[in-house]
C-alpha cells in the first residue's frame, strides 16, 4: 500500500510518509516530536532522521518555542507548496486504493489499523512510565 501511495506522490517529490509528517504540521501549525511521535506512531530515532531530511531539503524548520530544549518545526513557503501540491495527488491514491478495496474494507483496515497504533502507543507509554501529551484521543476508543 506504501508502494501505491509513493508512486502517486512521487510528482511531489514526497513519500507518503513526508506528507504525513508535512500534514500533521501544517494542522497543527507546528510541532514538536513528542506531539509528532505520538500523532503519527513513528519511533523517534526514524522520525528525528526524516524530519532531519526534510529539514536540509528546505521544507521544514525549527520554530521558537517557550521551552528552548524542545524542538518545535514547522513549514517552510517550500514545504506549503510542496504539501499543496502533493494533496491533489495523496487524493487519487485515497480514491484507487478505495476503489480497489471498497469502503466497508477500508473502514474495517482503518479500525484494525488504530487498534494496532492505540496498542503500540500505550506500549510506548508503559515502557517509558508516563503518559504524553496528545494521546488521549488514541487511547479513549
């Protein structure tokens, strides 16, 4: 599935995971990487090394934040267009990965799926002893 959505993005020159990291920012308008780590379920040693690339690539960079030992990103005028132009594309693959699976199995693969990130973050959660900021909506059902 990875494979059909970077082939539709690759115009963009994004990965799907780029433009989900590229997306969560921009929603959130930035982001630090405990906020990302626990958005998007990725390990924080694979996002520090994407969001790394995508930082010398021009598309993010550092934000100021009140607490000087966080590192806060956020979008760059690259990283907009870049986010604006792979949208359109991200859309097509949504629309052929549904019409290949049908919505009743995309609505069954996506409950599977946040049932499999929901056990992974609490994983996470127990093995560091505390809870993170943002993951209530995660863990609530």
């Amino acid at each position: 599935m990875t494979q059909l959505y970077d082939d539709v993005l690759r115009p963009s020159g994004l990965r799907v995971t780029q433009f989900n990291m590229l997306a969560t920012i921009a929603r959130l308008g930035q982001a630090n990487l405990k906020q990302l780590e626990s958005t998007l379920g990725i390990d924080q040693t694979t996002l520090t090394r994407s969001l790394n690339l995508l930082e010398r690539d021009g598309v993010i960079e550092r934000a100021p934040h009140r607490d000087g030992r966080i590192k806060a990103m956020k979008l760059t005028s690259k990283g907009r267009r870049a986010l604006a132009a792979a949208r359109p594309l991200w859309a097509r693959a949504q629309q052929k990965v549904l019409g290949e699976l049908g919505t009743t199995a995309w609505a069954d693969a996506q409950r599977q799926l946040t049932r499999l990130l929901r056990v992974a973050v609490e994983k996470r959660i127990r093995g560091r002893g505390q809870v993170q900021p943002g993951l209530g909506r995660f863990l609530d059902g």
